[in-house]
C-alpha cells in the first residue's frame, strides 16, 4: 500500500485498468463491446461473447474469449473489413486460420468446406496426466446385452 506522509486519507483513482486487477476483464469487456456495437456488430441474445456484423452470405460471426477472438465468414473480403476495423481501435495479431480454441483441435476438409472438431490432444494429455496410457480400452464400459433393471439400483447411500 502506497501512503504519502500528510495526505494518509487520500487515495488515488484508477484511470486505466492494469492486467491483474479484478475488474481488468470486465473493463476490457466493457471498452471492446462499445466499439464493436458502434462499428456495426450487434451482440446476440444468447451468448454475450457473440457478435454479429452484416446479414446473409455478407454475416461475419465473431466469438470473443477473453482476449482471444474468432472470426467466420464465407466472404473473405467482410472478414477482413472487420479486421482492418478492429486493428484501427486495437493491438492485435492475426495468427490466421484457427487450429486450436480451448483445447478443441479445428481441421479443415479440403475443397467441401466442412470443419471437423476433436479434442483427441486433450484426451491424450488426460490420459497421460492420470498414467492410463498403458490401460486397455473397451468399445463399450458395459457388457453388451446387459439388462439394467431398477432392482439392480442401490438401496441405500451405503449401497
């Protein structure tokens, strides 16, 4: 605590929130939605996180989590638009296609256009942590035909 002899009931105002605050997120929040909302992104009912620009095949969808942000769009050049907008107001790198997201692994389909998700990389990180690398896996955990009746069920928290 910084205290200046003299002036012991003073204290001072925060002008810029500081990474490490508590409320650093919900400022940073606070300043990204007004420029979003006053540049032509609408945020979705649903999800706070989830922004709309445009309508149609000229809609570019941005997530935001924390302080990363994915953009989707089939229009390459609205997707841009968005960037070049966003890059004016704020620092930021563009890493470029996405790959990973929350340790959701993305992969594209070639020409169809399709996105595949998995969290193989993930699993396998749990496996290892828990050392079940060397467990032997079952198609099912349960025996095939295996009638589950309610009398089967505990009776008791004993149980």
């Amino acid at each position: 605590m910084y205290v200046q002899k003299g002036e012991e009931s003073k204290v001072c105002k925060l002008i810029k929130p500081l990474y490490g605050l508590k409320q650093s997120g919900r400022e940073w929040y606070k300043t990204f939605d007004k420029y979003v909302t006053n540049n032509g992104g609408k945020r979705t009912m649903a999800d706070p996180c989830l922004y709309v620009f445009g309508e149609g095949d000229n809609r570019v969808i941005m997530l935001i989590y924390v302080d990363d942000i994915i953009l989707a769009s089939k229009r390459i050049e609205k997707l841009e638009t968005v960037k070049t907008k966003l890059k004016t107001a704020f620092k930021m790198v563009d890493l470029g296609p996405i790959h990973d997201i929350l340790g959701i692994n993305v992969e594209r389909q070639g020409l169809t256009g399709s996105i595949r998700l998995s969290q193989r990389k993930y699993t396998e990180e749990l496996i290892a942590k828990f050392n079940m690398e060397n467990a032997k896996t079952v198609s099912t955990p349960i025996e095939v035909n295996t009638k589950i009746t309610k009398e089967m069920s505990p009776k008791s928290e004993e149980e």
